[in-house]
C-alpha cells in the first residue's frame, strides 16, 4: 500500500452563525492525514459534526478556517468549474438521508453522476448495472426509490456513490435507518468494493458496531476529533 | 438519463403546473394567429369588394345639379343624383386620381340597369373578365346588352335573346358577377344608350364615377380631397364598406402584433414564475445532482430543456387552436361580406412565427428560472428535509 496522503485536513474550522449572538463551531480545529486505500471511520454522536466534516472534505462547503487538500489540490482555492471537476470525478458521497432523485429509477440513480461525463451512453448502463449487481439489486434496476425498502435504497446510493469510480468516498451515516443485520451487511459490501477498487473511506455513523469494518477509528465530539474513543460509547450496542 | 427523457418525466410528475404553462402558452400563440389573420382578413375585406372591379373609391352625388333634374322622374329612378359626365375631367385634375370611370345607374322597381363605357377596361361597373358566355360592350355597340347570369336564369334568356328595358336590347354576352361587387346589375349597356333611353333622357349626365387613385396607400387622402373640393359629392372606400359590416375585429396588422408580443412577454413572466417555483420544489433534487458533479451547465440545460419543451407543447397546441379560431373568424366575416375572404387563408408562415415565439418563450423563461438554480448551494439543498 502506497503512503500517499489522499485527504489532508489542517486546522479545519467550520463555525455557524445562530441568530446573531451565539456562534457554533460544528468542526473545531480538526487536523487529519488519510492514505491512499485507507478506510477511517469516525464515530460520534448526533450533533458532533461529522455531517459538516465530510461536506468540508468533499467541497460541498466552505471552511471558515483551515484548509483541505483532496488528492494534491487546495479545495478552498478551487473555481466553482473546479470543484464541479472534483466532485465528478474524485469524490464519491452517500449522504445521510439516502437522497436519491424519486423521479429516477435505481439504474438511472446510479446513473446520474455518470450523465454529465464523456462516457457513452451504453457504458454508462453497464456500468450501473455492474453496480447493482455488487449490490445485490439486480432484480432492482427498474425500480422507482418508493419502491424499495430502505435498505435497498441505501444499497442504490451507495452503488451511486461507485458511480465515478472516486478517488474518496464519503459515507455519511451508511447504516443509518438500517437494522444491525443490514448495515452490517453494507459495510461488507463497501470494504470489500473499497478493497478490490482501491479507494480511500472516510466513513461517520454513531453505529458502533462499524469497527470490525474499518482501518482506523476516530471519535467526534463537539467539534473536535479525538484517538481515543471513550468506552462508554460501546456499551449500548454490544 | 437524458434531458429529454428526464423532462418528459418532470412535466408528467407536475402536471397541473406544467398543465397551467401549457394553457399560458396556447393562450398567447392562439391569440396571436387569431387576431393576426382576423387583422389581415379585416383588410382584405375593405379592399376585395371594390378591387374587384378595379376601383378604390366610389363617388356620388348629394344634391341636385341646380336648376335642372329637381324633383324630375330620373332622379326619383337613380341610385342617386345625377351630374354632369364632363365633372369627371374635373375629379381627374385631383393629384391622387388616376381615372375616374362613369356610370349611370338606373332602377325600375326591383330591376338595376346600368350604363357603362366599354372602352373602360380596368375599372368598370362589369369587367370583360366576367363574361362567361358571349362577348363583352364594344363602344360602338347600340341597342345590346350583356346581362347577370342568375337573370338570365331566372327569366330564361340566352345570347341572342331580347331584353327590355325603356327600349328593346338584344342579349351579346352573359356575366357572371359576384354578390359582394356593389354595382351588380341585372342589364349592363352602354352609356349613351341608357342615356337615350330613359323617359327624361339625362343626356351627358351620369350618377357615379369609379375613382381609381394612384396607389393603394392614397385612398383615403384622395377621397378627403374630392369631399373637400366638392363638397355636395360622397365618397364609398372599401373601409367604408368594411365598418358597414357588424362583427367584424376592427384592428390592423401592427396592433394585432403589438397585443400579441405584449401577451408573449406576459406569458413569459408567467411560465418563469411557474418554473422559478418548479426549481424551488426541487431544491433538494437539484442540490443532489450538484453534489454528485452536476454542474450548473447541467442544470440549467436540464431545466431549459423541459421548459423548452413546454414551449414546443403549447406552441402546437397553440398554432393548432389558433388555426381553428383564425378560420372560424374569417369565415363568419368572409360571411358578412358573402365570400370576400375566399382570398385569405390562415397564412403558414404566421403558424411558424407562433412556434418560433412559443419554443423562444420557454427558453427565456426555463433561463430565468434556471438563474436560483445555479444559486443553489448543494450543502444547503441536501440539509432541506
Ligand atoms: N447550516 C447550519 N446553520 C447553523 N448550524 C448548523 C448548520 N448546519 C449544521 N449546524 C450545526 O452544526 C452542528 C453539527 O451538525 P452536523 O449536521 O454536522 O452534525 P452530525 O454530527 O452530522 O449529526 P447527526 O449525527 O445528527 O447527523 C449541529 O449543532 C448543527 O445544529
Ligand atoms: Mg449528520
């Protein structure tokens, strides 16, 4: 495994304004290496900020404070063109709540972030179906979201998340709605996808049971990111 | 996915919203063709009835020639009173009057019997053009006359047949003349004769003059200045006629067109109003696909495209409907004025503008709209819950 530095964080800041007294910092001072193939996941509790943290990483929002290299480029210093470059072809999201187009079917889902690229239509469909399959959807393609249940939802984003073949992939609580046997289920499927494609995850979720899936394990808390996770965390889901 | 695609299933899923474009859209473009073509039709009418006799301008007389013909036989006979033939040169010296054709115009309870000079070609009461059967006057021609075909019918006469009228004419033509042409007669003979002919011979006099002017845009400044100049004459012009006629949708062409673009505009505010809301409801929608690498090209084509295609929608429909209001409105004025606008018909080309301003209007409005979906920030959308 090379040593190269996919995701750099230095000092990263992020404070909200809340009405015009109280100010909120949803990322304090964070500082974080992540290699090449690695897979990190954070846990914290709801509130912590580890929505805004991986909104940072991927471009989606602006830091106050701090910087954030993605793959060797200054996000901060980015046109609005090149961040749209960044997002298409190095970052691949699942956002917390599914966020699928409901008008979309699963295969056109999985389709989206591929539309706006060169790539030929009928690669783009077999690349979706491909991902589906690995999902274990493929009896789903046709599918409209409100027809899936939620795991099979999940299962879509996260195939959409593939899409792109991303340099990052971001997964914002990807077991979230899911009960254990599921989620445990699609974290399989991402460390294996992550293993045999080589990306780097960066992973949140306040499931605890996501360690046997991950490299590293950080702690959220108010901000600010810790090494050492208090056991007290561990307690009401084992 | 397509745009394509994606924006029929857009227009599907919003179907009152897209429903309520739509009808913005039909709305204006129908208008446009309808009052378009009724302006045109307008036109034509006030120009066929007389043009097909070759005259812009018919004159008459209000008061008696002083002191003679008061009160006499022929003038209670005549359309109206008669003047003396030589006031022709007169009207002629009018800088807008080309010529200026005379006619006497005679009736006996319901028959018309017209005098005409045959050596008038252009404009005249009856023109060589409507001789169906026989020939046309020659202006050497005595005691002959052409005469209507429905008469002709009706009294069973043929070429070679006699007719009388104060005096016995032998039929040498059959016409076939128009209801709409003001001077149709049942007998058509020559001036002179008509002029001996009748109980008070009204010798040199006649009761009309077919004015032709110099162009069609003097018309009116021509008639003004003959009213003016002599002010016991009356002037008819084909607007004349056309007011006469009830129903009609007095406008011109440019003020069809000034209603219409105002509508255009209105439509366009209107359907990028109902877009601007569209992007609202999809804030979240739009915000993913900006997350997942969309750019603001791509959205922006995306939302060009299903208001453009609202356009193509509305401007079918829109030239479709209009066709059909544009015919009914020309056939009930072509009705008023009994088959004057067999001449229009609702004109392919203004069908092509509608489109081409309907498809124009979607694309201004989906980019007016697309304007907040640029703006949208993706973090902010994917938050929307
Ligand atoms: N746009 C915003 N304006 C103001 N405050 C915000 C905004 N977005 C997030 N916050 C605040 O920042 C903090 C961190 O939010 P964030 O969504 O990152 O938490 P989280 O760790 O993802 O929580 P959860 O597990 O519930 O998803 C919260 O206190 C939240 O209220
Ligand atoms: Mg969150």
């Amino acid at each position: 495994m090379s040593t190269k530095n996919v995701i750099e964080l230095s000092n990263l800041t992020k404070t909200y304004q809340r009405g015009n007294a109280s100010e909120v910092k949803a990322v304090d001072d964070v500082s974080l290496k992540v290699v090449d193939g690695e897979f990190l996941t954070i846990l914290g509790p709801s509130g912590s900020g580890k929505t805004t943290l991986l909104n940072l990483i991927g471009g989606l929002d602006k830091p106050s404070e701090g910087t954030v290299i993605l793959d060797g480029l200054d996000i901060s210093k980015l046109t609005e063109s090149e961040l749209v470059k960044v997002r298409r072809e190095k970052v691949g999201f699942v956002f917390q709540a599914f966020n699928l187009i409901p008008t979309f079917s699963a295969l056109e889902n999985v389709e989206a972030p591929l539309a706006p690229t060169k790539m030929p239509k009928n690669e783009r469909i077999e690349r979706s179906q491909e991902l589906l399959w690995l999902m274990g959807l493929k009896q789903r393609a046709d599918h409209l979201p409100a027809e899936l249940s939620a795991g099979e939802q999940q299962r879509v984003a996260i195939a959409r998340a593939f899409a792109n073949k991303p340099t990052v992939l971001l997964l914002d609580e990807p077991t979230g709605n899911l009960d254990t046997k599921s989620g445990k289920k699609i974290l399989e499927l991402c460390h294996r996808a992550s293993k045999e494609q080589g990306q780097t995850v960066v992973a949140v979720t306040h499931a605890t049971y996501i360690r046997r899936y991950t490299d590293c394990l950080l702690f959220m808390r108010d901000g600010k990111l810790f090494s050492q996770i208090p056991q007290e965390e561990f307690e009401e889901a084992e | 996915m397509n745009p394509i695609t994606y924006a029929l299933r857009e227009i599907r899923r919003r179907r009152y919203r897209t429903a309520v474009n739509i009808a913005g859209i039909v709305i204006a473009i129908s208008t446009l063709i309808t009052l378009v073509m009724a302006a045109r039709g307008w036109e034509t009418c006030t120009t066929v009835p007389l043009n097909s006799i070759g005259t812009d301008i018919i004159l008459y007389y209000t008061a008696p020639l002083k002191p003679s013909g008061e009160g006499c036989y022929i003038v209670n006979h005549l359309f109206s009173y008669p003047f003396n033939q030589s006031m022709l040169n007169d009207f002629e010296s009018v800088h807008e009057v080309e010529r200026a054709v005379p006619i006497l115009m005679h009736r006996l309870r319901a028959m018309v019997f017209t005098g005409i000079d045959p050596s008038e070609t252009e404009t005249n009461a009856v023109l060589p053009s409507s001789i169906i059967e026989g020939r046309y006057l020659k202006p050497d021609d005595r005691y002959v006359a052409i005469i209507d075909k429905e008469y002709a019918a009706l009294m069973n006469l043929t070429l070679g047949s006699t007719v009388n009228y104060a005096a016995d004419f032998e039929v040498v033509g059959i016409v076939d003349v128009s209801a709409t042409n003001i001077m149709k007669s049942h007998i058509y003979v020559n001036l002179q004769a008509v002029q001996e002919v009748l109980p008070e011979q009204p010798i040199g006099l006649v009761n009309m003059a077919l004015i032709r002017t110099n162009s069609p845009d003097t018309v009116k400044q021509a008639a003004a200045v003959l009213e003016e100049r002599w002010p016991d004459t009356r002037t008819i012009t084909g607007s004349d006629l056309a007011e006469t006629a009830s129903g009609l949708i007095q406008i011109n062409e440019e003020t069809a067109w000034s209603i219409s673009i105002a509508l255009a505009v209105i439509t366009i505010l209107f359907t990028a109003k109902s877009q601007l809301g569209n992007v609202a409801e999809r804030t979240r929608e739009i915000g993913i696909l900006k997350a997942i690498g969309w750019s603001n090209g791509n959205v922006v084509n995306q939302i060009v495209t299903e208001s453009l295609m609202q356009g193509a929608i509305g401007g079918i429909l829109g030239c479709i409907l209009g066709y059909i209001f544009a015919s009914y409105v020309l056939f009930t004025i072509g009705g008023e004025l009994g088959g004057a606008l067999k001449f229009v018909s609702v004109d392919p080309v203004l069908l092509g503008v509608g489109l081409v301003i309907a498809l124009g209007s979607g694309v201004v409005a989906g980019l007016l709209a697309s304007v907040r979906a640029a703006r949208l920030e993706p973090v902010k959308a994917i938050r929307t819950i």
